[in-house]
C-alpha cells in the first residue's frame, strides 16, 4: 500500500473546526483513502472514506485534491469527544481488504 | 448489536504459557480481522477470514501464533508458547461485505506477558 504522511499531534478548541492534513503522494488511481481514529483505551473506529469526488456523513467530512495527492478530514465543531489519534490509511482498490494503520495524529481539543 | 466482543479483556500470563484470546464478531458480518497494537509497532493486521476461511495470514509473526475460526461467530487467536515480546493490545474487528465497508473493532485484549 502507499505511504501516507500525517503530522504527529494537532491541537484544536472545543466547537472550532478541526483540518486534518494527510500527504499521499505516491497514490495510486485505484487507492481509496479510509480515515478511522481510536478515542483513549478503545479499539479503532471507522470515521470516513473515498475515491476521489469529497464525501461527507455525519461524523466528518473528507476534502480530496484534485490530483489525490492530498486530503483533509474535516471535523466540522469540535468536541471534547473527539479527542483521538485520527489514522489516515490508503487501501489498494480490488479485492484488498487490508487496512495498514500508520502512527496517525494525535488531536487534543481544549475546552 | 452488542458490537464485537472480546475475552478476556485482560490477561497476565507467564513466558511459556498458551495464551488463547476470543472474538465473536458482529452477526451477519462476513469478514473477521485480528490485529496487534504496541507502541513500538503501532497497528498491525495479522490475519483475516472470510466466511471463516483464513484468507491472508501474511501479518502472523511466526508459528507461535495461530487463529482460528470454527464458525461464522466464534474466533481464537492463540499463543503458545508466549513470550515477553508478545505483551500488547489485541483487537478484533469484523465487517460485512465489500472491502470499503466499515470494520467495526472490539474492545481489544490486553496482554501482558512477564
């Protein structure tokens, strides 16, 4: 799978939007691109995903470029809760079911 | 739902002993995935199944580890012997269908061996 990059920590106020960057420069045409975050002492859960057009849902919403060498996960008014590590993953297109989780950023939200 | 569940959601064992963790995924999922968190390693998938058929095991260490899944609810992931090495959080997760689908995690095992 290719290679993403995400700043290692980013710092928010509660009820601002929050940008998260992600940089995968070397996608490929069939990568989709899955974000998930893992909130403290819990297991992972899946936050967004897509191809190439933006997509929103109720939890976020995901800007990719135009050239899909970049996206960013778009929280629209932070919460306390949403404090997390926010993973962002590039899955080869097919068949593939594997999601390769890298370090991701850690989001603290200050009240 | 009652979401995946995990057993036990801790367990201290000593080097050398089996270590066996269980997973019951989501009912009606199809795909069930184990993966190992540390902090030197981050997140890695080990192995998944469809329709409790091993399809990519690729992620398991070595031949220490083994996973199981006798039917569409009930997983294992065993260890035997265990080592010191092997202390980390393990998660289950399980999806249905497509491979864009949302793989729901459990609570996740933490093991500790000493």
């Amino acid at each position: 799978d290719a290679k993403t990059t995400q700043p290692n920590s980013m710092e928010s106020n509660e009820e601002e939007p929050v940008h998260l960057p992600c940089n995968h420069s070397t996608i490929s045409g069939t990568d989709y691109i899955h974000w998930y975050r893992q909130l403290p002492s819990q297991g992972p859960e899946y936050v967004i995903h897509g191809l190439t057009s933006n997509v929103n849902n109720r939890m976020a919403s995901l800007a990719i470029a135009e050239d899909r060498k970049s996206s960013t996960l778009i929280l629209h008014r932070a919460t306390l809760r949403d404090a997390a590590v926010y993973y962002c993953i590039l899955r080869s297109g097919g068949s593939n079911y594997k999601l390769t989780f890298g370090k991701g950023t850690l989001l603290t939200v200050n009240p | 739902d009652a979401g995946v569940i995990q057993s036990p959601r801790h367990e201290v064992t000593e080097m050398g002993q089996e270590v066996t963790l269980r997973c019951k995924p989501i009912s009606g999922h199809d795909y069930l995935f184990w993966y190992r968190q540390t902090m030197m390693r981050g997140l890695e998938l080990l192995i998944y199944f469809n329709n409790n058929v091993p399809i990519d095991d690729s992620g398991m260490p070595e031949d220490r580890f083994s996973a199981k899944m006798p039917n569409a609810s009930f997983s294992t992931l065993k260890i035997q012997p265990s080592e010191p090495r092997d202390s980390a959080v393990y998660f289950c997760a399980s999806s249905k269908g497509t491979p864009t689908a949302e793989q729901f995690f459990g609570p996740g095992t933490r093991l500790t061996v000493l």
